[in-house]
C-alpha cells in the first residue's frame, strides 16, 4: 500500500492506519489531494474542502474514475454540467466521514459493498436529472 499526499511529495509506503487518518484529518483545502494505492493499481483519492470532499475510486490503472457516494442519507444538490452530473446528491463528504471510506478501502473490503459508485462521464435524461435534484 502506498500512501500519496499531493505533488512533489515523496509518498509513504506502506503506511500504518494513523499515518492515513492523520493525513485525512490535516487535509488542506483545494490541495492536491489525498491518494492511498493498494496493490500498485486500486486506488481511492479525495480532494475538495474540508467539508465538503469529494472521493474517487479506481478499480485499475485503465479504469474510469468512479464517484463514492453514501448508499443512503446525506444529500446535497448535485452539480450538473450539460446532461452529465459532476457531483451527485449523495457525493459529498465531510473529512470525518472520508475517514471511514478510506478505512474501508484500508482494509481492504469492497467499496462497492458499503457505497454507491457512480461513473461521472454517464449521461443523464433531464427526467433522471430532476428526479436527482428532488432527492
């Protein structure tokens, strides 16, 4: 596993839990972001504010980037550009609550399980687009 924390610094291998909360919890907005590497190819990322983070999801180096969200609760407006939707409803993370998303991924059980993964590149019919903002 391989702990990363922005550009230009030497990332962490193999990192104990508290060195990967540690960094979450001294988050610096708008940063870089926050990357943790499991077996040199699954990787999860957050990035944002903190208050409001956003957490990625790639299951391979070829794979699309996937949005974790919340299965159920928390909701906010969704950002939309066009037909796609950037940042769904249930997509936004406080650093809190990012820590147990990359607690689960640390562990190494399946996100998919626990959280909603969601491709950013889909497009939406404007129905499914209201229906997301109604949420």
């Amino acid at each position: 596993m391989m702990l990363v924390l922005g550009r230009g610094r030497t990332p962490v291998t193999d990192p104990i839990w508290e060195d990967v909360a540690n960094a979450l919890m001294k988050f610096q907005p708008f940063a870089d972001g926050i990357t943790l590497v499991r077996h040199g190819k699954e990787r999860i990322h957050a990035q944002g504010a903190r208050l409001r983070l956003t957490i990625q999801y790639w299951a391979t180096d070829e794979s699309r980037p996937m949005m974790v969200g919340y299965s159920s609760g928390g909701s906010t407006r969704p950002t939309l550009c066009g037909n796609r939707v950037l940042i769904g409803p249930r997509e936004t993370w406080t650093t809190d609550d990012a820590l147990t998303v990359f607690l689960t991924f640390y562990e190494g059980k399946d996100l998919a399980q626990l959280y909603s993964l969601r491709d950013p590149g889909q497009q939406y019919s404007a129905e499914e687009i209201r229906e997301m903002i109604r949420v």
